[in-house]
C-alpha cells in the first residue's frame, strides 16, 4: 500500500477510531430493518455500473473562521478524487470494485476509471452530473486522457427529486425511507482528516462508507426503475448485438412479459399502450392504430 502522504497537506492528529471499523462490519451484517429488495434480471445486453467518488477538502490559507471569501491565491491544495467505488448490476456486494489514492497512484487510478467508464452503457449515480461526473472528467482533462466512450447517465437524485417528495432528498434519508440501507457511519470531518494524513483505520473506514454508496445506489436503482422516463432503449441494445427483437420488449429492464393495457392518445394518434409484468414500467407501441379513415379528418390547432 501506498502509506507516503502528501506533503502539500498538514500534520494533523489522526482519530483514534479503530472500533468504528467493528462497528461498521457489525451494521453491515444487521438486515433487520431493511427491505427486501427485488433486485430484478436485467438484460445483459446493457452494461449498467453503479459508481461513487469521495474527494478530498480543498486545502487553503484565510485570515479568519466566519463568512471568509476564498480567492483562489489562497487555495494551496485543490480538491480532488481520493477514491471511487463500482460495482456492475449483475454482480453482488463481494463484488464491488474500490480503488483509492492510498492503495494506488492517482494516475494508475483515473485510468481504471476510465477503463469502466469506457465499458459501460449506462452511468448510475446520485448528483453525479453536478459532482462525481464532472469532478472526474476534470481530472481525465488534467491527465490528458481524453474523454472515455460515451455513455448514458442516469442522475437518481434527479429521479427521487422529480417522482417522489421526501422530506429530504439526501441519499441516506431516501435509502432509510424506502428500507434500503443506511450509509455507514463515520466521524465527519475528521475522517478525510485521517486519509489525507495517511491512517489505516481511516481508509478502512472509508472503504466502507464509499462501498456501501455504490451498494445503496443499485437498490434505489431497482426500485425506481419502473418511475424512470429517461431510461436508454434496452431493446436498442440487444438488437445492436444482433438479436431480433421478435416480441414487445420493456425498454428499461429487457423483459417481453408485457401486456396490453388501453390506448395511449396524443393530439392526433393512438397508440397501444403496454405495461411490463416483471419492473412495472408504462410502455406504448410506435405505430399508431387509429383508423385511417379517421386521421384524415382529425384536425389540430394552428400554432
């Protein structure tokens, strides 16, 4: 492991934390008030990771502790990724890939990044087009990497924001709110003060909490996937690897178990509209199946 600090930062007490480690474990093996989720099998034709970053504070020098205004001639240490966790949808918690600063170089971490990012089809995560996307993409910029292959984002804060009306739309009160899970508890600031100077148990710690994020994004996923309008085509997917989509096909998770449900009505068209037996998703057909003889006389309002 990689135990040299950065010298840019200062010497700072480290937290003596060291049973918050047992703690943790002991909570991540404690189910009794979390849901059972239904984690449902989705087409393996689109590549879905489920990611989350932790950066590091913004290292500066000011004349004072209140309402301060930080120019930029002050900052002495900018802000910036100190480890990322992943994990892919078909696979499980044990599975869940981590890399940090304190494991790895910066450099040789961004790449694997990059490499996943490169990989998959479709990004999920939570105000990550604000924060975790934009903060890596800064740091694939200054490394001169060049953007990784393109891939559909899926901003689940934005989806909580626009379905439901939590109290608060901080992941760890939705996830308690809906029994997925809890973020891991931790000392606040002084952890990032531990991993900047260096401390096992802090990067423990850490560990654990930036894992646990990526676990919690993939049962609020899975929830909401049913309530997400935004979602990428799958049937797209699967007949851009060659197979023929021979039967009505759930957009978001794959399935052909759909059945008619009514008839979906714009302005001037009809359509079938479905709904999927295995996520629950709203669907409707592209062809219209308004009588011909009435299209020709079914007008609309001049703009």
């Amino acid at each position: 492991m990689n135990k040299k600090r950065n010298d840019s930062y200062i010497e700072i007490i480290k937290p003596e934390n060291d049973s918050l480690v047992f703690k943790h474990l002991k909570k991540l093996l404690d189910h009794k008030k979390r849901k059972k989720i239904k984690y449902r099998k989705l087409s393996s034709s689109l590549k879905i990771l489920y990611l989350d970053i932790e950066t590091s504070p913004i290292l500066s020098l000011t004349w004072g502790t209140y309402n301060q205004y930080i120019s930029p001639a002050q900052i002495i240490h900018p802000s910036s990724i100190m480890c990322f966790s992943a994990l892919w949808d078909h696979e499980t918690k044990k599975d869940i890939m981590f890399d940090s600063i304190h494991e790895s170089k910066f450099s040789d971490m961004m790449k694997r990044l990059h490499s996943l990012l490169s990989e998959a089809d479709l990004v999920v995560h939570y105000n990550g087009k604000k924060f975790d996307i934009a903060r890596i993409n800064r740091e694939f910029i200054k490394l001169n990497l060049g953007p990784p292959d393109r891939y559909a984002q899926i901003d689940l804060l934005q989806i909580v924001k626009a379905v439901g009306g939590f109290d608060s739309n901080k992941l760890e009160y939705v996830s308690q709110t809906l029994g997925i899970g809890s973020k891991i508890e931790n000392a606040g600031f002084p952890l990032w003060i531990g991993c900047m100077s260096g401390d096992e148990t802090s990067w423990k710690i850490m560990k654990l909490y930036n894992e646990e994020d990526s676990w919690l994004l993939k049962g609020l996923y899975h929830m909401y996937l049913p309530w997400i309008r935004v979602h990428p085509n799958v049937a797209i997917y699967e007949a851009a690897e060659g197979e023929t989509i021979s039967l009505p096909t759930c957009t978001n998770c794959g399935s052909t178990d759909v059945i008619k449900k009514g008839v979906a009505k714009t302005k001037t068209q009809m359509y079938q509209r479905y709904k999927c037996k295995c996520c629950g998703t709203h669907l409707r057909g592209r062809k219209t199946i308004l009588p011909k003889e009435s299209r020709k006389n079914i007008l609309t309002q001049e703009v």
